[in-house]
C-alpha cells in the first residue's frame, strides 16, 4: 500500500511566473559574479602585474629619451624618473649616514 500522492518521480516542480524571474535574474547576477571574479583574479596575478610594471618603465624610459613622445607624455616621464632618482639618492643617503654613526 503506498500512497502515490507522494510520489515526486517525473513530476515538475510548481513554479510561478515571479520564480523564474527570480531564478533568471539569479542566474545573471552568478554569471556577472563569475566574471569580476575573473577579472580581478587577471588584474591581482603577480606576474601580469610585473609585465605591466616593466612595460610601464619601459614606456617611461622610452618617452623621456625620445624627441617623438608627445610633450605632455616627455613630461610626465621626466617627472617621474626624477622622483624616482631622488628616491634612490635620499635612500642612499639615509643608508650611507646610518654606518657612520653605528
């Protein structure tokens, strides 16, 4: 005696309209989940962020030494590498000062 009432096989869940709106609206939001995760995960990888260091020193190089860069671009990349030697310099300095007195 089994009561077939309760019997689920073959049958389809009740859904209404407002569910599958819902389960559809749920399955973008997953997907557009999905792929910022991916783009962070791109963006936080060491190794792209290191080719994306070298290639932007390398632009920066290439722009202050050459009389083809754009004069705002020639700027910019002066600025930076200037700052960046006076950086190097005050390191130094600190690094050279703190033997002398220890």
């Amino acid at each position: 005696m089994s009561d077939e009432s309760n019997d689920t096989t073959g049958t389809t869940p009740f859904t209404t309209p407002q569910m599958q709106a819902l389960e559809a609206e749920l399955a973008v939001t997953r997907a557009q989940l999905a792929s910022t995760v991916d783009e962070l995960v791109a963006r936080l990888d060491p190794r792209a962020q290191a080719v994306r260091a070298v290639e932007s020193g390398r632009r920066l190089v290439s722009d202050a030494v050459s009389g083809d860069a754009a004069p705002d671009a020639r700027k910019k990349a002066l600025a930076v590498l200037g700052g960046a030697v006076a950086g190097v310099a005050a390191l130094v300095a600190l690094v050279v000062a703190g033997r002398r007195k220890g």
